[in-house]
C-alpha cells in the first residue's frame, strides 16, 4: 500500500519517490545522493526507479518544477480571494509562510539546486519563479505604495527571511509561523522601513 499524507490522500508512487528523494537531497545534497539511495528510502531497488523517472536530473525537474508551482498557483489564490491589497499581502505573507514550515525540505531544495536542472527545466522554473515574484511585487506596490524596485528588492528579502526557516525553526510549528507572519509582515508595512519620508529642506535664514 501507498502511503498517506497528513491530509489522509494515499500517494502515488511517483509523490513517494519525490518526497523521499527530497529529504535525501536537503540532507546530503543533489549530488550526494544515488539512485539506490532514494530507491532504499521508498523500499524498492534503485533500478526499478526509472520506470518512474528516466533519470535523477528528471526527478529534480519535476521536483522544482512542482515547487515553482505550487507556489504561483497558492499565491494567485490567495490574491484573487483577498477583499483588497492589505488582505492580499497578508495572505501571500502566511502562504509562503506555510509552504516553508509544512516542506522544509522543498525550500532547501529549491535554493540549493537551481544550477543542478537542465537547461530546459531550469528555464521553467525560473519563469515560473518570476510570475511569483512579479505578484508579490504588484501586491506590495498597490498596499504600500512603493516603487517596483523597492518592492522587488522587499520581496526577494522576504522570501530570504522566511525561507530560512529549514534552519531556524526553535518553536513548535504553531509559534513558528506566528513569529515568522510577525515579522515579514512588520519589515513590509511598518511606516518607514520601504516608503522614507522625503527630508524637510531647511528654510533659509530671514532678517
């Protein structure tokens, strides 16, 4: 039998051999990692793997490619369902929050091996990752009220923060998404930190 999720979903054999494979590669890295390895993990020999998968580098396209999406397609979600802009950048804010503590693993995937995908893979995911980013961008320009490159850069640095998480989490889970929520949410809207006032010119002296 397969096994089951959290959510009580039987997996396939395929989502099987991915989550394994991405414990394994978080652990020890992509190249640390044969196909026996992962085919140990799931209790099958290393050779049976490709009638799942032609090859490893095609396990961690599919893998990133999976990620890449999940992330756009929440975020699009969460942003269409939001009532308005405020809504919608705490929203995206707890998303990422709950996709890095529910798949540490993925995250450290993800940052670890983008140079290790074919070129062809690597391509998809990077564009999927720019759609990603592109709706946190538009989320913070319309809530803040900020220029594209400061959201970009605000962006990019809150993912950095959040996706750190793999090597930060010293709280229960619940805790953990509550500090980390707090904290993005506090680096992108408090007053100052993206939008500075413009300085007051000093009035020249009269009399």
């Amino acid at each position: 039998m397969g096994a089951v999720s959290a959510e009580g979903v039987k997996q396939t054999r395929r989502e099987q051999i991915l989550d394994a494979a991405a414990e394994l590669f978080a652990r020890h890295g992509f190249h640390g990692v044969g196909i026996d390895d992962i085919g140990a993990a799931v209790g099958i020999s290393g050779p049976a793997l490709y009638r799942h998968f032609r090859s490893k580098d095609a396990m961690l396209g599919e893998m990133l490619t999976s990620i890449s999406e999940r992330l756009l397609e929440g975020g699009q979600a969460r942003v269409s369902a939001s009532p308005d802009a405020a809504a919608a950048l705490h929203a995206l804010v707890r998303w990422h929050v709950d996709f890095a503590l529910d798949d540490p693993a993925l995250i450290t995937v993800q940052m670890r091996n983008l140079a290790n995908l074919t070129d062809p893979d690597r391509r998809r995911v990077r564009a999927l990752q720019r759609r990603y980013v592109e709706v946190w961008v538009s989320t913070l320009q319309e809530s803040v009220a900020v220029d594209e490159p400061t959201a970009r850069a605000a962006a990019h640095a809150v993912f950095g923060l959040i996706n750190s998480t793999p090597h930060s989490a010293h709280l229960d889970r619940d805790q953990m998404a509550a500090l980390l929520t707090r904290m993005a949410l506090a680096s992108l809207t408090t007053a100052g930190v993206l939008v500075t006032a413009q300085p007051v010119t000093a009035q020249p002296a009269t009399g």
